[in-house]
C-alpha cells in the first residue's frame, strides 16, 4: 500500500514537473515570437472600466500597433498635472477612435492635432500639449465621467469630445446597450440622474477580490495567459456581434454600429437614447464653461458615411429607407447651435475627400477596407480638419456665432 502510494506521489510529482516545463517552453517560445495580447483595462468606480497605468504591448486584430498606457493612465506622453505658464491644452474625450490602438500614436489625431496647432495665429507660438483620454467602448455617460473626476487636474483650456455616433448613442442607454458594468445616466424631467448600481453588482465586486488581482497579475506577466485569454474573449466577441446583428443589415458596415442613427428614433428607446445624449453633452459644456474652458464637439465617421464608392453608400440607403446617412450629424450640430458650442462634422468632409481619390479612411488590409475604425489616411485627414476647427477657438472672433 505505502510502495503504490510512493509511485502514485512520484508520477504525480513527475507530471507536474513536465506540464510546467511545457509551459515554460510554450512561455519562452511566445516571447522569443514576440506574441502576446496584453490587457489594458481595470476595474474602475467612476467609469467602469479605466485604462491600465504602465500596460504595454502590440495590439493586433486591426492594423497593428505598440501601445502604452503612460503612467497616468492614458495612451499618451507622460504630462506633468501643473500646467506650464507658456502651455495651451486640449483633453480628447473619446472612445475606441481616440485611443486609437491599430495605429501608432504618432498617427492618431491627436498627435496630428498636437503638432499642427502651434501654427495657429492666436497662439502667439505658444507650446500645444493634447491629452489622449481616450478609452475603447466608452459612451458620452463614461466620457462625463471622465470629465468630472480625470480632466479637470491637468487645468485643459480646450476640451474636445469626440463623439462616434454608430454607437455612442446605444452605450448611453441602459436600454439598448445591454452592458451593465458601466454608469448610466437617466432624465428625470429635464436633469440627469446618474446610476452608478454596476459597483454593487457581483461581477464588478469579484474582478475587485485577492483571487482575481491574482488571475490579473497572471494576464499581466504570462503569455501562455494572455493566449488563453484572448481565445476566450475572442468567443465573446462573436457572440456579442452576433446578438447585436440587425435583420438585412449589409455585411461590411455593421461593424457594432447601429444602423437606427440613420433616422429620427423610431422607438422609445431610441427617443430616450438621443434625449439622454443630447442632455450629458449639454451638461458637458455648461461644466466646461463653469471651469473658464471651452468645449469644441465634433462628430467622427461611420464607415459606411465615407466609402469611396457612391453607389455602395446608395444601396445602403436604399436598404435603410433613409436620403441620406447625415442625419445624427446634423441633429448634433443643430443642438450646438442652440446650446451656444461650435460643432464640427467630419463625415461629409471626409467622404468628400474620400470620393474623388478612392481613399479608404476606415479599415486596413488585416481586416477590411472601408470598415471599421481610422486608418493613418482617416487620422490624418480628421487630424488636419480638427486643428482648422480648433484654431477659431484661439482666434478673437467666436466660431460658434458663425
């Protein structure tokens, strides 16, 4: 009995012993490869989820980038929070467009906006910093959020919210997002009530626990890890694209985008969403203006709003039953212009340039061009167009009496 249980331990002890060496060398053989799929995310009270500090690593799946989140917690250089007396600065409010993962960060707009801005008469060559914070599937709740309790230490004279509105409109709402780790903000007549429930949910106490931090650190310092991971989120991915799916939506331009933007809501909910949007982006600008900044709101592209192909762009509306695929820009830059805040709309730019040259602004040859997110071509088109609107708010005139 006692020599059985001997060979029982030492062929345990053996087995062990050679998973764990085929484990390291799978360890090894991923670092020397160089593969890996890091996470770049955390828990967070404010926002539900925040941008890891020091998280760093290539991010595929479109493009292709190194991406590092600065130690503050951004994927931007690292800023002092004291202001230099000789700075002017802009904080980008924006999702997946503004963090910008399939391309390096000099290419996104905001480094474009960055380098570009100091040209602008009314800064008197005065220095340009531009704060990245962005966040990948934020809405305009989690962008308020941001806002009220990251923004406001770096002292911006500028706030810029870049709003995507194939999807921005659905992550405000509880309703139609389906997503409950995150805040919402609800209408009681006419103020903004904001729900913060999601902390006392199980799934956001238990990615707070010792077992979790553990699991974490493992995603964090393993690649056999991370491997397991991403083949699991890459299960979620799917099953997420196809419970969000439409009926006869046209493959290429469904992309997680919402395809009822395209027309006044034809649905309570839809009414709610644009109702409670409207609300947090006015709110966002009466907050601007109690700090002494500005508040400059531009709405980005859809990929479908600037193919290069008219006739693409006309099948699709045909299949929408809609004239034309501007409609939530133009509802947008119409409450700028009652709220008194400068709206710049870039879709109609951008499919202008697009046209006449074939340029494909969204997507890249990994994936599908003309879906998806900006591509180097799409930031540095929206990156010029932004500085141009940007540099009125320095110039003595108001661009929003315009």
């Amino acid at each position: 009995m006692k020599a059985r249980r001997s060979t029982a331990l030492r062929t345990l002890v053996l087995a062990t012993a050679a998973v764990a060496a085929s484990l390291g060398l799978f360890e090894c053989g991923l670092r020397v490869a160089g593969i890996s799929y890091p996470s770049f995310y955390q828990r967070d009270a404010h926002t539900g989820t925040a941008l890891r500090p020091g998280a760093e690593g290539m991010s595929r799946g479109e493009g292709g980038a190194f991406v590092r989140i600065n130690r503050q917690g951004r994927r931007d250089e690292e800023r002092a929070f004291e202001k230099p007396a000789d700075v002017v600065r802009v904080a980008v409010l924006g999702d997946s467009f503004a963090l910008a993962r399939q391309v390096p960060l000099e290419q996104t707009f905001g480094s474009v906006l960055e380098r570009l801005l100091p040209d602008c008469p009314g800064l008197s060559g005065r220095r340009v910093e531009v704060l990245n914070f962005g966040v990948s599937g934020y809405g305009t709740a989690q962008e308020l959020q941001t806002l009220r309790h990251r923004v406001w230490p770096y002292d911006p004279d500028l706030v810029l919210l870049a709003v995507t509105t194939g999807n921005d409109l659905r992550d405000n709402s509880r309703a139609l997002s389906g997503v409950a780790n995150r805040p919402y903000f609800r209408l009681e007549g006419s103020e903004l009530v904001l729900d913060t429930s999601f902390r006392d949910l199980p799934s956001h106490r238990v990615r707070s626990s010792p077992l979790a931090r553990a699991a974490y650190f493992m995603i964090h310092h393993s690649r056999v890890v991370q491997v397991i991971n991403e083949a699991l989120n890459v299960r979620k991915r799917r099953s997420w694209m196809r419970q969000r799916s439409t009926p006869g939506r046209l493959e290429g331009f469904a992309y997680g985008l919402d395809h009822e933007i395209y027309a006044p809501p034809r649905t309570a909910e839809w009414s709610e969403a644009w109702r409670v949007t409207e609300a947090l982006i006015a709110r966002m600008d009466e907050e601007v203006r109690e700090r002494g900044a500005r508040l400059l709101v531009v709405t980005l592209s859809n990929p479908i709003q600037v193919h290069p192909d008219p006739e693409t762009r006309a099948r699709f509306r045909a299949a929408l039953g809609v004239a034309d695929l501007f409609y939530p820009d133009r509802r947008i830059e119409a409450l700028g212009e009652r709220k008194g805040f400068p709206v710049l709309n870039l879709a109609p730019i951008l499919q202008r340039a697009a046209e006449p040259r074939g340029l494909y602004v969204h997507g890249f040859e990994n994936t599908e061009l003309g879906a998806g997110h900006w591509n180097a071509t799409g930031h540095a088109l929206a990156g010029e167009q932004i500085a141009r609107f940007a540099c009125d708010a320095f110039s003595p005139r108001d661009p929003a009496a315009n």
